[in-house]
C-alpha cells in the first residue's frame, strides 16, 4: 500500500491532486493528517496514477481484515425518542422535539454562534438537516422579525442540549412551538462535535431524522432510505423556494428602538433575481438606495429588461447551480450583453460564474457558519464573514475576460469574481448578514456606484 505523501507525488503535488478530485487543498492536509484517501476519491485517483485499489492508502486490501459487525437495533436506547441515521449505517440516537415526523436529507453543519432562526429560514438550506456545533440552540426563542423567509425549508435540526425556555425580550414564541408550526422535526442530546467530525473527514452524507410518534424504529429500512436519496448534485431546488409573482420591496434595515424602516426616496431601480432571497439582503439594497423588484427565478430577459433596471441583482439560493443555470444563465447572459451592471451573491455568484462560460463543483463539507475569513485580493484585507453553501466556482476555468477577486482563507476556494470587460461582479459569501459585524457592507455600496456610474455615462 503506498502512502498519502506518494500517491500526491505521482499526481503531481498537493494544488494537482486537489484539482483533480475537485477539492481544495484543505481537504488534501486532511488526507495527510488521516494518512488516507477518502472512498470518493478513490477512482480519480487510481484514474490519474494508474494503481489499483489496493496501492490506495484507506482502501480495503486484497485480503480484507474481518470487521466487527455493528448490530442495527430497532430498539431505542432507554430516554432516546428521535434518531439521526447516516448512509453508512451510523445511528445517533437522542431525544426529539418540534414536529414528529421523518425527514431524508443533506447532514451539513453550522459554525455560527448566533442566529439560529436566520439560518433555519434562509432558502439556502432547502432539503438539508442542519447540525449546529454551538450547544446553546433555542435560548433566544423565535420572533417574526428575524425571518428571513415567509417559511422555512429546511428539513430538520440537530443539536447537543435540550432546547430551553426562551431568555430574550424579543421572543415571541419557544423554538419547540415554531417548529411543531413548521412541521419541522429536530434531535437533541446528539454528540454534535463526532458528527462534525464525520461530516468533516468524509464529506455531507445523506441521513433520515427519524422522530415517530409512536416511538418504533425500522433502522434497516432508514439506512435504506438515505442511501437511496439522490443528493443535491443535479438538483434544481431554486424553482422551489422563489417567489411565485413578481413584487416590489421597499424595508430597509432593522435599527434598535425603530424596527424596520421603509425606502421612501430612491435613487436607482434594482431587478433582483429570487433563487431563494434573503430578506435582510433586499433590505441592504434597498437601505443603499434601491427600488427593488423581485422576480421570480425563471424570469426570462424579457421579462428583467421590461423593467428597465439600473442594476440586476442575483440572490442567495439553494441546489446545483449547474441545474439551475439551465434557465437561469440565458436570462443572465442577456443582462450582461446589455451591460446593466449586475452584483451576485452565493448561488448568483455561482450563476454569474456560470454565465461567463465558468464551472462549478461540489465542495466536501461546503462552508457553513460566520466565522469564515476570505481575503479581498486587490487591498488584502481580510473579512470574516457569514457563508452558506455546497457548490463553489472552479476559478481555473474562468475565461480571459473575468477575474479572482476574493479567496477563502480556509482552502484557498473562490469567492468572489468580477468582469474585466462588463459591470459585472459576485461574492460567494454573504455581506449582509454582518458577523464582522460590517466588513463587508461595502459590496452594496459597490454596486451601487456601478449603477451611478452607469447612469453617468
């Protein structure tokens, strides 16, 4: 069996055999750190080296060693109610709350230390079960004002402590009541730092929350039932979660003691493009000076130019940016070609990326929390900012007339471009949802100086 330091050698180095399998170079420290390739490598690998699956560090030899076998007990363990079971046959056993139920999903899991009603409602997370690594969930409550969507589609939650009583003057409701509203199922009780690890070491597997009201577990057939689940690559979820009409957004951002205000004097007509909007970043649009009118995902360009935009805004959203890019990148293309400036944000980023004739790729783990720092590459200043997503743009296969503008700074991944010849520019992260708290307020006002200038000209 050749080790992790050869098999990087034969392709040519750690960025080459990154490239190759299609992660960063983060995931290729951990390769070193485990000293073994993950399964889904696996073919690549042998592909780019020629050596059979034996040579491969982490593979099963030719003579296999005999393995313990795991037993799958349909039993519950004495005080556990709920269950979170993994494709590979791992169960998590814990304690219930919210809305009975069953839920297949995407596991991923959440780094932020605040904003847990944001994060549940955000579009982003459509067909996913969210684990959160902060233990403290529900402690805040809930209240109508930090939705960030009419409802939530995510699938289910997984935390470490029971949800306690609500010790906030702005709640309205416990986090157990809102859930049971939304038909939302969650676990708690679950070690939340080994699944984290799992998901880290061997990627976001597919997984069935399982909180019955009757308290029987079929395991074998849950085990079944996540392996069979297709997972997000190839899925379309932005028609999904858009909005189903047009409408006109005029709430600006939430000041203390007022609330939410309202644009009443605007300077520039904004189209934004719904994959699966965030409120607070039409807020910050229209807090900039934008009349924003928000159009469902599968507007056509006729449809975005009838309206005559100073500026085309491309949202937040959930799914394959490749399957979305069906009908969303010759929409987008057009609004390019007429060189109205355009400013994307997560899945338009990626829809961006993808109309300049661009790739995209899976991430392993994806980047999900607020505590993710990415270099602005022309002043070199760090931002730690709020992210969520799965998908990531490939940069080495921008053409000529775009370039890099930001990098993470945890695996070197891109998240930002713009276009050298139109007013066209994205982030892969999120600036409105300010956990620096403002590092990155500046891409609003940015886009806004696109428009004005724009205009000028």
């Amino acid at each position: 069996m050749r080790s992790v330091e050869d098999i990087l050698a034969l392709m040519g180095g750690a960025e080459a055999a990154a490239a190759t399998c299609q992660v960063g170079t983060e995931a290729i420290r951990k390769w070193r750190q485990a000293r073994a390739i993950p399964a889904r490598h696996w073919a690549a690998v042998m592909q780019a080296t020629g050596l059979p699956l034996d040579a491969l560090p982490g593979a099963p030899s030719s003579t296999p060693r005999p393995q313990k076998e795991t037993p799958m007990t349909e039993t519950a363990p004495e005080g556990a109610t709920a269950a979170l079971v993994l494709d590979d046959g791992s169960v998590f056993w814990g304690r219930g709350f919210g809305a009975h139920g069953t839920a297949v999903a995407e596991i991923c899991f959440n780094t932020g230390m605040t904003g847990y009603q944001e994060t549940l409602t955000d579009p982003s997370y459509a067909a996913q079960i969210i684990a959160f690594t902060f233990p403290h969930i529900g402690n805040v409550g809930t209240n109508p004002e930090d939705m960030e969507a009419a409802n939530p589609v995510c699938r289910g939650l997984v935390v470490k402590q029971d949800v306690t009583e609500p010790a906030n003057y702005r709640a309205t409701a416990h986090l157990q009541d809102w859930l049971k509203r939304h038909n939302i199922p969650g676990i708690a009780g679950v070690d939340t730092r080994a699944l984290t690890i799992r998901i880290r070491d061997g990627g976001a597997p597919n997984g069935v929350l399982a909180f019955p009201a009757d308290g029987r577990f079929d395991i074998p057939a849950l085990v079944a039932q996540a392996k069979s689940w297709p997972g997000l690559e190839g899925m379309d979820l932005a028609k999904d979660v858009t909005a189903r009409q047009s409408y006109a957004w005029e709430e600006t951002r939430w000041s203390w003691g007022t609330g939410f205000g309202k644009q009443e004097a605007p300077r520039f007509r904004v189209v934004a493009l719904d994959y699966g909007a965030k409120r607070n970043i039409l807020r910050c649009l229209a807090d900039a000076g934008c009349a924003v009118t928000v159009l469902p995902a599968t507007a056509t360009a006729e449809d975005i130019l009838r309206e005559k935009p100073d500026g085309v805004f491309l949202s937040n959203g959930p799914g394959d940016p490749a399957a979305t890019g069906a009908y969303a990148v010759p929409a987008i293309q057009a609004v390019l070609d007429a060189r109205i400036p355009t400013f994307g944000i997560c899945l338009g980023h990626q829809l961006l990326a993808l109309a300049l004739g661009a790739r995209t790729y899976k991430l392993d783990r994806g980047h999900r929390g607020a505590n993710q720092p990415v270099q602005d590459l022309a002043t070199g200043k760090v931002e730690i900012t709020s992210q969520n997503h799965g998908f990531a743009v490939d940069a080495s296969t921008l053409p000529s007339t775009a370039k890099v503008t930001h990098i993470s700074l945890f695996d070197g991944s891109n998240e930002g471009i713009a276009a050298t010849d139109r007013p066209a520019f994205s982030v892969q992260y999120h600036p409105e949802a300010s956990p620096g708290p403002s590092d990155s307020h500046y891409l609003f006002h940015r886009f806004v100086a696109m428009m004005a200038e724009a205009k000028a000209a």
